[in-house]
C-alpha cells in the first residue's frame, strides 16, 4: 500500500495517514465538493445488457458477466 498519495485537487502529495487524505487540505476538499454540485463531476448512467452486448460484438477484448461475449 502507497504511503503517499497525490491530492487529486492540486497534485500535492498527501501522507496516507492524514486525516484529510486523499485531499492536502480543506481547500481542495471544499473545491472538489464544489465540482460535484456544479456538476462537472457525473455518474454516468448503467450501461443496459445490450448496450454492453453490442460494444463486446465489435470489441473482442470486453466481458460481460457471463464471460467473453461470442
């Protein structure tokens, strides 16, 4: 396990033990909040089985829960 990470914020190193980690301080941790409510941040939405079917059809690498698709 990494004992440092890097602040996704402001790609400052963080100590893992840090009681503010993964951030390096407040400040990024309140700039990340605010991604997420401006929405620059999303979840994107579950794929459906065959949205997932087709994409592993044309991309022999992909799997599906059942295994490669054939």
């Amino acid at each position: 396990m990494p004992t440092v990470v890097r602040c996704p914020i402001c790609k400052q190193e963080v100590p893992f033990d840090d009681p503010n980690m993964p951030f390096c301080s407040d400040r990024c941790r309140l700039i990340d909040v605010g991604n997420w409510a401006s929405e620059k941040y999303v979840i994107s939405r579950p794929t459906g089985g065959n949205e997932l079917e087709e994409a592993a059809s044309e991309d022999p690498d992909i799997e599906t829960d059942d295994g490669p698709v054939q």
